[in-house]
C-alpha cells in the first residue's frame, strides 16, 4: 500500500524545481496534493496533470488570510489536512551587509522566516482535526553557519531551526510532529539562476567537485527525505534537523588515489 493513502499534503512552493519534485513525489504514494504557490498558471496545470488527488491553492505565504484559503481548499477537497511541507523560499542577490537594502532584508524574511511561521499558525488547527500529522521546514545549510553576502537567506534559515524545535514542542502532544531539513546545492534554477536583482547565480560559487559525493544534489534526493520525515516511519522524530548536501559542510574529501 502506498505511505499516503487517503492522507492530504500541502506544499509550499510547489510549482519550483524542489517544490514540483516534493509534489509528485507525494502524489505517486498515494497522497492528495494540494499545491501552494504564487504562479496560478503553473500550479493549475501541474494540478490538471496530477487529475482528481490535486489541487492548486494560490498561496502568498507572507499572507495569513492566504494560508487560511489554502488549508479551506485542503480540507474542503479532500476532508483532512495531514501534512505540510513549508518549502516556499526567496534568495537575495548577494551583498555585503553594509550594501545590503533594508527592503531586501524585510523581503527574505518575510517570505523565509514569516511565511513559515504563518504556515505553521495556520495549518496547527487543521492537522490537529485529522488527529495529528507532519510539518517539515525546508531550511538550507545556510543555516548551519555563516556565508558570506547573503546574510538575509543565511538570518532566515537560521531562524527557521528555532521555529521548529519551539513548535515541536508545543505541538507534540497534539500528535503533530515538527522537523527542519537542510539542503546543499541541489540543482534546480534556484541555483543555477541569479537571484533578482543579482548578476552571478549561487551555482557560480560551488563546484561539488570536493564534495564527498561530488555532484550537485537533485530535487528528488530531497523528495525521497520529506516522504520519509512525513510518513509512520519516523513517528518517534521531532525537532530534529536533516542535513541533506552531499558532504558540502564536511569539507573537502580525500582524492581516492591519495587515501
């Protein structure tokens, strides 16, 4: 039997590199989708592609009102809200701190930091109603350490890490089960396209090649680790962090012929 019988899973994002994997990837174990994104045109089609188990929900993260409409969809579709993957996220273009604009700083963190804790406010009542379920956020290992010129992303996803251990503590013994996830260089446009405003991409400043497993890593690596996270196999993990990047904050790796 598919994971995800007759369960409902919001993502955020999801009409992105990540976000569409993270989708279908659900979807083919059996999930109903519900897919939040910004781009209507899209997220309508990726959910006619998908048939009768999806549904698009226009969402803007930073927007309470937004989320609400989303988790209506969800619940009026398919009855139940069983887990949300917050992955909706906005890179700056890079910059010192000193050059960096106020707006830009406000802008991240709003859609990085806010939009999660907005998901998690929201969704907490509904997937309290379907007796307990799963939030996974999607961090970066940007949050585990300090990168230069990008201090907005680096501020939000370090921020996210305590958002999710305070809320899986308040939510525990509602059954609902709370964990971050903190992907590498994975290869979708996100990386391979500069940011707005930004004339390099982030791809331009990583080569896997000292990587322990030298490659960039892909959206369904990442897919295969929320399917896990999200499903009864990992009842007993909470508050816990998933760094998923190949060996990048390892540091470089022995060649095979000098080991």
């Amino acid at each position: 039997m598919p994971r995800f019988d007759n369960q409902t899973v919001l993502v955020t994002g999801g009409t992105g590199g990540q976000g569409s994997s993270h989708v279908r990837a659900f979807h083919a174990e059996g999930a109903n989708v519900v897919i939040g994104a910004i781009d209507a045109e899209r997220g309508a089609a990726l959910a006619d592609e998908l048939g009768t188990r999806a549904r698009f929900a226009r969402l803007d993260v930073t927007d309470e009102s937004s989320w609400s409409a989303a988790v209506l969809t969800a619940e009026s579709a398919f009855g139940a809200l069983n887990v949300l993957v917050n992955n909706a996220g906005v890179q700056n273009p890079p910059a010192t701190i000193e050059n960096t604009e106020q707006a830009t700083w406000s802008r991240i963190l709003d859609i990085n930091l806010t939009g999660t804790f907005l998901g998690i406010k929201v969704t907490a009542p509904a997937l309290r109603r379907a007796a307990g379920g799963a939030i996974v956020n999607v961090a970066s290992t940007m949050g585990l350490g300090g990168t230069a010129h990008y201090a907005p992303y680096v501020a939000s996803k370090w921020a996210v890490r305590g958002l999710t251990q305070t809320a899986a503590l308040e939510l525990g013994r509602d059954h609902i089960r709370v964990n971050t996830i903190h992907p590498g260089v994975i290869s979708t446009s996100f990386i391979h396209e500069p940011a707005a405003g930004a004339v390099a991409a982030i791809a331009d400043f990583y080569s896997p090649e000292p990587f322990a497993i030298p490659r960039l890593g892909e959206p369904t690596d990442v897919s295969r680790l929320l399917l896990f996270l999200t499903s009864s196999d990992a009842s007993f993990i909470t508050g816990s962090e998933y760094v998923i990047d190949g060996g990048l904050l390892l540091g470089p790796a022995l060649q095979a012929e000098t080991a």
